[in-house]
C-alpha cells in the first residue's frame, strides 16, 4: 500500500473533511484525490511512470502538494529543489540524480526552458501556471484509471539533495515506507489521531515540511501549510485553523515569542509544540516552555534518521540542556574517533541505528559505506550521553552553518569568494544571531588593500552566483586566516573571535 492509497481510504472514510489549507484555498480529501489522480494521468501520458526520477521546481503551494503525491501514486521519484535555483545548481542537482523530467511554475522563460533541456538531455518539462481556478480544476475531470498505483512502497520515492551550488550534492533517498514509518512513528511518540489539524511552516523541498503535510493525511487529519513563514502569519495560522500540533525550527519559535501579535493571539487549541532543527538556548527553553499553555518538546535528528530524540514536558525540567532520550526502538551510540563507542559523559560523534532510517546517498556507494557502518549512522554531529541515556548536543563535526532551519556549507561560498581577482584567502563561518539561529559571515584576506570598496563590491559579486540564504550578511577583513599547521582554517578561532 503506497501513501496516496492509505489517503484514499481517509477519502472513502471522509469525504467532505477538508484535507488541506493552503493559501486562501481549502481543498477536501475527495477533491484531493481527484487532483492527484488527474494530475498523475496527466503527467503517465508524458511518459512519467514507475522510477522516473521528476525534479520539482515549486513554492509552498496546492500545485507542490498535488504533485509529490501524483508521483507517489506513479511509483516516481521526486527530486525538490529549491525553486529559485541558480542554473549551476539546477545543472549539478538534475545530474547528480538523473532526472529526466522538470515539473515547475511559470517562473522560467521558454529560452530558459528549451536551453536547459538541450543542455541536461531532459525528455520534457512540464509547467504548472500558478492560477488554481483556470488551471488545475480542469484535471478533476481527467480520465481516472488509466496508470497502474500498485506501486511498491520500499522501492525509492524521493531523492532530498543534501549540498548547495558548487558542492558534490549527496542526494539522501527515501522510500514511501520511510514516510509511512516516520509519520506513525509521530503519531505514536505525540498521540496524534484523525482529529488533529496539523501546522507545516518550512520550505517543501524541505523533509520537515514534507513529513508534516504527509503526516496529517495519513492520519485522516488536516494539514495547514504557510506559503511563506511570518511569526504574525504562523500565530494567525494557529488561531484561525485551531491548529492542534506542529513540529518548528527553533529559530521560529523565537522570533514567535517575541513578536507583539504572541499575547493577543489565541493559541488555545495547540495541544503539542516540537522544536527541532537547532539547539534552543537553555533561557529560550525556560521561555517557551512557560509562554506556550501547551505540552512543549525538544527533539533531536536527521535527514537521513529522522527524529532521533524526544524530551517531553516531564523531563524539561530535570534535563532543561538536553534534546532527550531515544525512543521507538532507535539506539544512539556515541564514538571516538577510531568508531569505539565512548565512556558515559563523554563528547564524541552521535552514531544512530534507527527504523525510519533512509535508504542511502544515490549512487554514492564510497560515501555510504562510509556514513552507515554496521547498521549505524554516522551523523557527524558531537554530543554526548548521561548515566540515564538523555542526549546533549554539543556542536557539529561537519562544518555546516544552519540558517533558519537550512544547512549552508562554507565551501560552496568560499568557492565563489574566491574566484574573485582580488580576493587572496576567504573562510566562511555562521556567528550567533538571535533571527537566523546562525548568520553567514566571511572573513576575507584581500590581495591590496581597499577594504572600504570590496565590501559592497563582494556583495555583488555574489549575486546570481549564490542563493539568497548562501550570501554573507557581513564581510570581514582581515590580514591573514587563523590556520592549522596542517593548513586548516580554525574557524572556531574566527567565530568567536567575530561573534
């Protein structure tokens, strides 16, 4: 049983529930199942069937939530990427996971359409125009049946890239059982049940955002996704729908406490708030906790394992600096170095054997072999375990910048600082800051000296070549980069020295 046909059998239970809201658009289980039905029909007479790997060019929208589902129910591939891509990153994101059809909005221009076509050796792509009424109610009339939906649910369903513009993507594939285990896994872990109206306020190329609106719809629930994320739009949101449970960024959640629409705004029907993505700050912790009249959570996970940790509301209090304990039949081993599991109490790489792990990096057999050992996956991260199991995360061992909730790699920005004639030596590094969680920030060594033109002069060097999140917010100048005599940059020298 795929994902689409659990959905239908909250269809055939509820037909006139509504399913989704979306914008100013509501739409109920049946006449999302008539969507996806229509669109799948449309997109099986282009030649998309069983494992045709599809990439995604898509806000938050109905047109994205119709379409990851049409190509469940096709046995396709969905590869979501970030809608307003740069042509290196479409080039790059498209090889390294062999797509061969682009679905997208009416944000590309023909010319651009037809050269990428040429250039990638795509067999078609397909666009979307972004008006509901005259474009999409015309598939609910689509000729049903005529595609196959017995699809096997362990086989590869979507491929979420790992890596930005110039980097080596690790596409992390996922199978609809993956989904299927991670969603029933909440709904065991939270309680959820079909009464529960569910709030996703990412990005949906994003795994949170997609295992949030997918989670509700498995459960016979309501799903409610932000086109964009505002804290004034996220409490709006709770008010007005009665949004019973969401999983946010940490960052959000801060920026939500301190906007001046938090007191006024009746927050009542939230039964169960989870912050993930980012460590919250243990005074941040204290704040929520007592500002929110609701059961308040902290996890810890990955992309590739899911949620890892849970701490509940009856922990918080004794462990306030841990993320929790594992659960579900997860097993979280802590290891030096050479592998060897560590002492109690002692800092190492967080290693994790999980139900709802992924299926692996596509086409990456070197770097699976070496990220899953044993059964165990190695996440980079640093932590260690107490004498009672609860996790403390203690930083990252990859080099990684988390900007709201999105993971930036310093190489993909210093590759393009560093094409620049002028700049000699460049190190890329996030600083605290109390809106983004972390803030991207270089320090640059210059060939000559003329800091005071190469500030504004950097920032346009950087336009069109790096995504709006990738740029640094500040540049700084400097004479020489802190190095190991290895030739290492020691960026924690840099950060907290800038911070």
């Amino acid at each position: 049983m795929n994902i689409v046909d659990v959905i239908r059998i909250n269809k055939d239970k509820t037909p006139d529930k509504i399913a989704i809201y979306i914008g100013d658009v509501s739409v109920t289980y049946l006449e999302l199942i008539s969507m996806v039905v229509g669109i799948a029909s449309s997109l099986n007479k282009k030649g998309i069937n069983k494992g045709t790997h599809v990439a995604t060019f898509l806000t938050n929208s109905l047109e994205c939530v119709v379409t990851m589902l049409a190509l469940a129910d096709l046995g396709a591939v969905w590869v979501p990427l970030i809608p307003n891509s740069t042509q290196d990153v479409i080039k790059t994101a498209i090889n390294s996971a062999d797509v061969t059809y682009v679905i997208s909005d009416n944000r590309f221009t023909q010319e651009e359409k037809n050269d990428l076509i040429q250039i990638l050796a795509l067999k078609d792509w397909y666009i979307f125009d972004s008006h509901y009424d005259s474009d999409w109610q015309k598939f609910i009339n689509e000729e049903n049946g005529i595609y196959s939906h017995n699809v096997d649910p362990d086989i590869p369903y979507i491929l979420t890239m790992t890596s930005g513009s110039t980097g080596n993507p690790k596409p992390i594939v996922f199978s609809q059982t993956t989904k299927l285990n991670r969603s029933f896994g909440a709904k065991k872990l939270y309680r959820l049940s079909e009464n529960d109206v569910i709030l996703a306020a990412t990005p949906l190329y994003h795994s949170l955002a997609q295992r949030l609106t997918l989670l509700p719809l498995l459960l016979g629930g309501t799903a409610v996704v932000m086109k964009t994320f505002s804290p004034s739009g996220w409490l709006d949101a709770v008010s007005n729908y009665k949004v019973t449970f969401t999983i946010a960024v940490s960052n959000q959640l801060e920026l939500i406490l301190n906007s001046p629409d938090f007191i006024n705004t009746d927050k009542s029907s939230l039964k169960i708030i989870v912050s993930s993505s980012a460590l919250l700050k243990k005074d941040m912790k204290k704040a929520l906790i007592n500002s929110f009249s609701c059961d308040f959570h902290e996890c810890y996970g990955a992309s590739e394992v899911g949620t890892v940790t849970n701490l509940s509301p009856k922990d918080a209090t004794n462990c306030l600096n841990s993320v929790g304990k594992a659960f579900g039949g997860i097993s979280i081993i802590i290891r030096d170095e050479s592998g060897d599991s560590v002492s109690t109490g002692e800092i190492g790489e967080i290693t994790v054997k999980s139900p709802t792990a992924f299926l692996g990096y596509y086409n990456l057999p070197e770097v699976n072999s070496l990220s899953v050992k044993n059964g165990y996956f190695y996440t980079g991260d640093l932590g260690y375990l107490d004498s009672n199991g609860f996790l403390y995360f203690s930083g990252r061992k990859k080099e990684i910048i988390i900007t709201s909730g999105m993971n930036i790699y310093p190489v993909d920005i210093e590759s393009v600082l560093l094409t620049h004639p002028d700049v000699l030596d460049a190190a890329v590094f996030g600083i605290d800051d109390a809106i983004l969680g972390e803030a991207v920030v270089a320090a640059v060594v210059l060939k000559d000296k003329k800091q005071e033109s190469m500030d504004k002069e950097l920032r346009k060097w950087c336009r069109g070549k790096l995504l709006d999140y990738q740029k640094p917010l500040k540049f700084f100048f400097v004479d020489e980069l802190p190095k190991t005599s290895l030739g290492k940059i020691q960026r924690n020298k840099l950060k907290n020295y800038f911070q």
